[in-house]
C-alpha cells in the first residue's frame, strides 16, 4: 500500500519481488546483448568454425529471448543454511539468469539445487525453511505464497496457487508445466539416462508433459553428450506434434527434432506414402513376426560359389577352390552379421585365402596386397554371384507381390490366410509407382537395417506408445539401440487392431526389456466427476489396469443431455457450444469422423467460427472441431461430446470403439458436456443427465 505523506514506508514483500523480476529481465537483457555482440572472427581460426561458432551464438542468442507472457521465476527456495558461498536464497525459473558479476539470479528449474522445489516437504524439508510460489498473469507477479517447512507450528495444506496454474484456461498450443510439476512426476523427469524409462499414465496425469521435460532435463545435464548423438521425439500425427511444439523451445530447448513413426521411416526409406491396408492386412505387416520373414528374404539370394576363383598377380596365378568358397561363406552366414557388412567382408575373406597362400609360398605380402587382391575382377565376380546387392524396397515390392516368393520366406511362420490379407492383388511396375502403405514403410525399414544398420541417438521420447505395433516398436528401438527412451502410453487408450496388451511386451520389442515402468494415477488436468465417468469403461476395456483418480473437484464439470430424436442432435450440439463459449479457454468439439461434415456445416449455419486440429486457438477463435480418431493427446478446457455411440459405431470392434469413447471423454480441462440421441453404451448409463 502507499505511504502517507511525509512518511517513508518500506515496499511489501510483492513490491520486492516484482523489483527482483524487473532487475532479472534487465540482467537477460544484457546476457543477450552480450552474445549479440560477440565477435566470431576475434577467435575463429577458420571459415569451418566460424560457421559451427556463428551456429551455436544463434541459438544461444535464441534461448535468451525473455517470454513477455511467462514471468522469469515461478518460485523461490530460501534454505536453513548458505551452500557453497552462494547464498541461501534462490528464485526458481525456466532458464539461468546471472547478473553483471555472474551471480545467479534466477536458477535453472533443471539445476540440482532446484529439486527442493518440487520435492520438500514438511515430512523430509531438504534443508528448505521456506518455500514460495508466485501467481502470475500476463507474465507480472500477482500474489505468492509461502510454506514454512521446518515450522512445526504450521500444518501442511495444499497450495491454492498451484490449484489455480494447473486449472487455468488456456488457448494456444500446450504450454510447458514447470511451475506444477509434482514429486511422483519430478522423480521421473530426472531419471538417469541410462536407463529408459516407460510411464503407464491415465489421462489428465501429465504423461506427455513429463516426456517433455524429461528431454529438457537431460539436456540440462547431459548436453555435451546428447548433442553428439541427438534426440528425437516421437508423437502419434502432425495435429499432436503441432500442439507440442512450443513446449521444448518455451524451456530454451531449440533443436529437439519432433516427427511422427510413419515420417520417420518414411524419410529413412525414401519412399512415399500413398496407400492404406485394410485392419487385417496391418495386424499382419505389423506383427512381429514380420521380421523373421524379412530376414530370410534378405539372405535368399545368397548362394554358394560353383567353382574356384584364380587371382593373376604378377606372374603367378593363385586358386582358392570351390568347398573353401563355400565355407566361407557359410561362415559369414552363421555370423549373422548385417547383410552389407558380411558383403563387405567376403571380398577381404576371400583376399586372405590367397594371401595364406602367398606366405607359403614364400613370399610377404602386407595389408595392401590384400586390399589390391579383394578389388581384383575375379574376386569382385565371386561377390556379385554369391552375395547380390539387396535393395530394401524392391526386396519388400517382390515380397508382397510375388505369391511363390512370400510362401516360401513365410513358411512355418505365416499361415496361407495371412500371406493372403498382405499379397498385393496387382503388383506394380516398380517401387516408383506403387502405392506404399505406413506399415509397408516399416518393413522397407526392417530391411534397410538387416543390411545396413540404422544410426542410434541418445535420447527418444514415444508418445501415445500403446497404439504401435510390434514392428513399429522394432523400428523406433533401431534409433534408440546404443542409448535410452521414454516411452509414454494408456493402455486403456490402444485404439489400434494391434495396439500392445502390456508394456512388457512392447519393452521387449522395443528392444528395452529391462526398462522400469512407472504408473501415474493421480490427475491434475481432468475434473474428478469426468475421469470417475469415464472409468466406468475401463472394466471392459482394460480390466487390470488401476483407475485414475483425480485432485480437482469442479461442481458442474459433467452433464449428459439426451435429444429425443437424431434430427435435434446437430441443434443440441450447436446449442452446448455456444454455452462452452461462454466459459473462458479452449472448446473442442469432438465427434465421429462421419459427423463432422454435417456438426461443420451446422456451425458455419449458426455462425460460429470453427477451427480444424493442429490449427492454434486464438481469443477469437477458441472452438475446434476434432474428428475422434485424433483427439488423442489433445485437451481443451471445454469439451462437447456429440453422439457416443457414433463414435464406438466407427470402430471394428467394441473394445476398440470403447476405447476410442475413452478417449475422447477425458480431454475436457474444467467441463465435458455429452449430446446424444442414440443410448449411450451400458457402462455409461445412468449419468448426470439435464
């Protein structure tokens, strides 16, 4: 409050902490303009690194950018005792902020001095007397409050700040959650890298967002080491990977490449995408099962030698004979070595025959005759007769589309009604011109690694993980082999023929058996009476799974209204919508694929703007029409529901329609609203209706 006049009065504790934001800001400033100001040519030595220098002074230009909508800090840590000559109080923010003299004004939420913030407790304080946490609006401070750990006289309670960031409205794209992340998510961002991590998450319990940070975390501590090998972060489809993307770079992280698993082995393969399987033809491309079909086909055109080779050098002819040609070769077969790589070697194999024979016959030769004796014509011959050049998509092409030649790869592997769901009815001409499938592209990417191996990176996150099939699994562990994942996923929400029963069978494919699974229950992001109706589902679509619970209570965050013929739906579904809009944040309209040209068209009739998935909310344009097969991963602070029934109607079976209603029912924030005119499936019955 102001002074009276005449009299001094000191500033309240927010007056302070709002002045420790404004130096912060300026210290950033001028962090900033002292990389803008570095000069590349004081200390390059040449124009290579120059380059590699002018690279890294961007991007560190770049992650100094001041959010004008986020404050600095979001919390403070004032410890019982001064570590380390560096004081005792610390403001916990998204990025290092230090001033003039390189003193820390803000400490990273990453750094390990940080981990207090989100794991005292009155229980075990970590040397924490005090814990504040600042409200924020428009990126200024608005309120904060604190929690006295080692004060025995004050009870534990929950914080109202926290309550109030986790149910905040939003519009826009997802936004980062470092200033709510909790104890069991904490653990699991800052696991070791060593390790790969897999999180068995109900909805609304931040699964994705704690892959999210798990990748700015290891960054944090392991930077110089992940950016030799990279990282990658793997979503279900664009629409997804599009409402993520400000995550990473919002916590100063710019070059964490995100795609999808059919862009991924696309790009690898260099084949493009047109066609699609029928359910039944992708259970079989996509089983397991495949890669053993993949490997005999690879290794069938390998024969074994007719007759000897005779190498001229100089004067003197050398013979290696047929039956040592043949042992060699089968040798390398029984290496099970990458099929390039054992062709790489049968040349030098074949060269060290003859030079054995050289040395007794007296004469010396050294590495470099045999390397001049391996590209000799005759060996070369040998090469191309019994080891033939494979390429991966025609191999694929001949596969789907030469009955005899499938039949005899899949024998005793594939039943003759399996061969017959993936035999193409019309092969094409030529790789060109045939109508690739996503799971057609995953085989051409098995192939392409039995006979080259596919580079590894330190790091891969799998988001919506349950929904992959077992040689998609396959492929995503290839890029991950040397190095470590997280693997995100709801078994309850497998909405695929084949999406994975356990995750100790997808860790097995993924080539990670050993990999430790953690559960989240406890919701943040979905009100308690949404998640509570739609784990009425989970007996028939995941009976051993736990059921998620949920730490908000919004009066009113449920209603189901039934129309009494389909006639009114589309007008009852307009009419929820304009009643979300009267809420503040997000409203997303979900329903079967089939209804979305007719919900569309009523919309644009009743004037309301809509907008399509992977399009970014706005003030004035907060309602996005969602077709139910990609409303996974996606939340909205309003959600309407139309027609339940359509929506399990449009899957194969029940269990998979159930899941996809499962889905479905938990993106809602703060309400889900339910239209319907046909019965709702059995479970659901009975729910609040209006």
């Amino acid at each position: 409050m102001p002074g009276q006049p005449g009299k001094s009065s000191a500033p309240s504790p927010l007056d302070t902490e709002r002045a420790h934001l404004a130096a912060s800001r300026a210290a950033l400033r001028a962090m900033r303009a002292d990389a803008e100001a570095l000069d590349i040519r004081d200390v390059a030595a040449n124009w290579v690194n120059a380059e590699v220098l002018a690279s890294e002074i961007e991007l560190r230009i770049k992650s100094l950018a001041d959010l004008a909508g986020t404050p600095l800090f979001f919390g403070r840590l004032d410890y019982d005792h001064s570590l380390e000559d560096s004081g005792h109080r610390f403001y916990i923010g998204r990025r290092h902020v230090h001033d003039a003299d390189g003193d820390p004004m803000v400490i990273d939420w990453r750094a390990p001095i940080s981990q207090p913030f989100y794991r005292a407790s009155k229980r075990d304080p970590q040397d924490v007397a005090l814990r504040r946490r600042f409200g924020y609006d428009g990126g200024e401070l608005t309120a904060y409050e604190d929690e006295h750990l080692t004060d025995p006289s004050e009870e534990a309670r929950s914080s109202a700040l926290l309550q109030r960031e986790i149910e905040r409205p939003r519009v826009g794209p997802m936004r980062d959650i470092v200033a709510t992340i909790q104890p069991e998510q904490d653990e699991i961002v800052r696991a070791a890298l060593t390790g790969t991590v897999c999180v068995q998450g109900a909805p609304g319990t931040g699964k994705t967002a704690v892959g999210l940070h798990r990748v700015a975390y290891l960054l944090y501590a392991h930077r110089e080491r992940l950016a030799r090998s990279g990282t990658l972060v793997i979503g279900p489809n664009s629409s997804f990977l599009r409402y993520i993307e400000q995550v990473l770079p919002a916590l100063g992280e710019l070059e964490v490449r995100q795609t999808t698993i059919d862009d991924l082995v696309s790009r690898t393969t260099g084949i493009e995408v047109r066609g699609a399987d029928t359910p039944a033809a992708a259970l079989v491309k996509g089983d397991a099962r495949m890669a053993e079909v993949l490997r005999r086909a690879v290794r069938s055109g390998v024969r074994m030698p007719g007759e000897g080779v005779v190498v001229v050098r100089g004067s003197r002819r050398w013979r290696v004979p047929a039956y040592e040609l043949e042992q060699i070769v089968r040798e390398l077969l029984a290496r099970d070595m990458r099929y390039g790589a054992a062709r790489e070697a049968l040349p030098q194999r074949i060269a060290h025959a003859v030079l054995i024979r050289m040395e007794q016959a007296g004469e010396a030769p050294d590495d470099r005759v045999q390397n001049a004796v391996a590209r000799t014509p005759a060996v070369k011959a040998v090469v191309k007769e019994c080891w033939p050049l494979v390429d991966p998509a025609k191999l694929v092409l001949r596969l789907l589309g030469d009955a005899d030649f499938l039949a005899e790869q899949a024998e005793g592997i594939l039943t003759a009604d399996e061969q017959k769901e993936i035999l193409l009815p019309r092969p094409p001409r030529g790789v060109k011109s045939a109508r690739w499938t996503p799971a057609d592209a995953v085989l051409i990417d098995e192939a392409r690694d039995l006979v080259e191996r596919t580079g590894s990176l330190g790091h891969v996150v799998l988001d919506e993980a349950q929904d992959l099939s077992p040689m998609q699994y396959r492929a995503v562990g290839r890029r991950c082999s040397t190095g470590s994942a997280t693997v995100l996923g709801d078994i309850a929400q497998g909405t695929t023929p084949w999406a994975t029963p356990d995750w100790a069978t997808a860790l097995s494919h993924l080539g990670k058996p050993e990999a430790a699974v953690e559960e989240l229950t406890q919701g943040f992001r979905v009100p308690r009476a949404v998640i509570e109706y739609a784990s009425r589902l989970l007996p028939d679509i995941a009976p051993g799974l736990a059921e998620a619970t949920s730490v908000r209570d919004s009066a009113g965050s449920l209603t189901v209204r039934r129309v009494a013929a389909a006639a009114e739906l589309d007008a009852a579904t307009v009419a929820a919508c304009r009643e979300a809009l009267a809420h503040e944040g997000s409203i997303g309209l979900i329903a079967a694929d089939a209804r979305l040209p007719a919900l569309a068209a009523a919309l644009a009739a009743a004037g309301l703007i809509h907008l399509s998935p992977g399009e970014e909310t706005s003030h004035s344009a907060r309602l996005t029409l969602v077709p139910a097969s990609l409303a996974k991963g996606l939340e909205y602070d309003h959600v309407v529901l139309d027609e339940p029934a359509a929506v399990v109607d449009a899957e194969p079976d029940e269990r998979t329609g159930l899941r996809r209603l499962y889905v479905a029912l938990t993106r809602a924030v703060s309400g889900l609203a339910i239209v319907h005119a046909a019965p709702l499936p059995e479970a659901l019955a009975g729910g609040p209706a209006i």
